[in-house]
C-alpha cells in the first residue's frame, strides 16, 4: 500500500516536470538573436540551403551550409511569425516580443509632423 503510494506521488511529480519543460517557440527572440542571424546571412546567405560535396548548392538531400546558423535562421523566422501573433486577449506567453526586428523603428506620433515643419519654417503661402 505504502509502494504504491510513493509510485503514485512519483509518477505525479514526474508529470508536473514535464509539463514544466515545455520550451516556448517565443522566447529568446531578441537583438542579439537578430544580430545573429545577420552575420549567418551575411556568411552564408541561406545557412539551410543543401550542398553536394563540391559545396554547390542542390535540390536534394545533401550537406547543410551551416548546421548551428541554420538554426539561427530558423530561430529568426520562428521569431518574426511570433511578432504576427495576436495577444488581445492574454493568449500569447510573456516572452513574445512584438517589436522582434524593429526595436529600434521610430514611430511618428504625427502623420502632419512635416506639414507643421514647413510651415513654422514660411514654406507655406
């Protein structure tokens, strides 16, 4: 009776543990994964793209360019698809970072902002 107490506390914790490492898609997705993922571009173009032994570029299986910026590529479009989901309603984690790839973006408050300019400055008639 004791035993299969203790299996039963075990096989509970073992369940609740598992459901703890679940990894979410989301996270990570930050500046320096981007900068990442442009430096694989910049060496690489397409870091997945399959070579053949001649290190040409082939339709089928072959040997991948670069196996961890192909991860860094892969990372990056999982990212960007992140920034597209849809978080009214609490659905999305806290680590979805909406911004991913245009933190720095500046956003004008003002559509006008160049109209006012031109005309504080008499460009107007």
């Amino acid at each position: 009776m004791f035993a299969m107490k203790i299996s039963t506390v075990l096989l509970v914790l073992l369940g609740l543990g598992e459901a703890s490492l679940k990894q979410d898609p989301c996270a990570g997705c930050n500046e320096d994964s981007a900068i990442k993922y442009q430096a694989c571009a910049k060496n690489f173009g397409n870091p997945c793209a399959e070579t053949n032994k001649a290190g040409l570029v082939i339709a089928g299986e072959g040997i991948k360019k670069d196996v961890g910026c192909c991860m860094a590529k892969q990372k990056h479009d999982r990212c960007l698809q992140c920034t597209t989901l849809d978080c009214s309603y609490q659905t999305c984690s806290k680590h979805v970072n909406k911004k991913y790839y245009r933190e720095r973006t500046i956003e004008p408050k003002d559509p006008n902002w160049d109209k006012k300019a031109m005309k504080a400055a008499g460009w107007h008639k």
